[in-house]
C-alpha cells in the first residue's frame, strides 16, 4: 500500500488457502490497546491463512487420489482419448465430500471453537477501543466547550 494510505489493504485470495491476505494500517499514534487488537486480528489472519492452506492441499490430494483409484478400479486412464481429464459422476463425488467431512469431522470443529474464540476476543477488544476512542472524543470535546 502507498505510504500515505489510513486503511487496511486487502491483497488477491492466496492460492493455497483461498483466502484474501491483509495489509493491516498501523497509525504513528496507535495506543497499547488499539496495537493488541491489531496484534490479534494479524495472528488470527496467519493462523486461519495456516490452516485452510494445510486444508485445502489435503482435500485437493486426497481427492485426486480418489479419482485416481476410482478410474483404475473402472480401467480407464486419467486422461480420456482427447487428452482431457477424466472425471467421475455427481454421487461417485458425494462419496469423496462425505468421507473427507467425516474424516476431518474432529479437527473441523476444533477449528470452529477457535475460531470463535478469537473472533470474540477480536470483538471484545474492538468494542473496548471504541469506547476508549468515544471517551477521548468526549474529553476533548469538554475541554473544548470549556474554553
């Protein structure tokens, strides 16, 4: 982002974890509590950017594994006669998508109650920098009525 930039910049989705990395704006006068907030809102980007990464490859590898196995199993080739990929059917899939889900069930919902935890903490400390911001505002606005 340009150095004279006041905002978070939000680059292109990431091409293993599909999510969109931010440029968080750190203002000269950011406050110990503004900074914690800050500080969590980049690790939970670096751990949610961590795990869909580490998420996607496997699914991408284990369902290519599937199809591989599938097609053997049927006697065809990966490729069909005119070099495209061989695919398998809707419900050949489904079976994949409900096996991966169950076999990842545990570590799914792990997940979410972190990321629920986070996003909490994440709101918490937003609603306290707003009332710390709305506080100064006041006192400002007093001082400034009283002269």
């Amino acid at each position: 982002p340009p150095a004279h930039s006041c905002n978070d910049w939000i680059g292109p989705p990431d091409k293993y974890s599909n999510l969109r990395p931010v440029i968080f704006y750190v203002p000269k006068d950011e406050s110990p509590l503004e900074r914690r907030l800050r500080e969590m809102r980049q690790e939970t980007q670096a751990w949610n950017q961590q795990f869909w990464a580490k998420q996607n490859v496997a699914f991408q590898q284990e369902k290519e594994e599937f199809i591989y196995s599938r097609l053997k199993a049927k006697g065809l080739e990966v490729r069909d006669e005119t070099g495209q990929k061989a695919t398998l059917n809707a419900e050949e899939m489904a079976d994949f998508y409900k096996d991966f889900l169950s076999k990842n069930f545990r570590k799914h919902m792990h997940y979410n109650r972190d990321w629920y935890k986070r996003n909490f903490t994440i709101t918490f400390l937003m609603g306290q920098v707003a009332l710390m911001r709305a506080l100064t505002w006041l006192r400002w606005k007093k001082k400034d009525v009283g002269n």
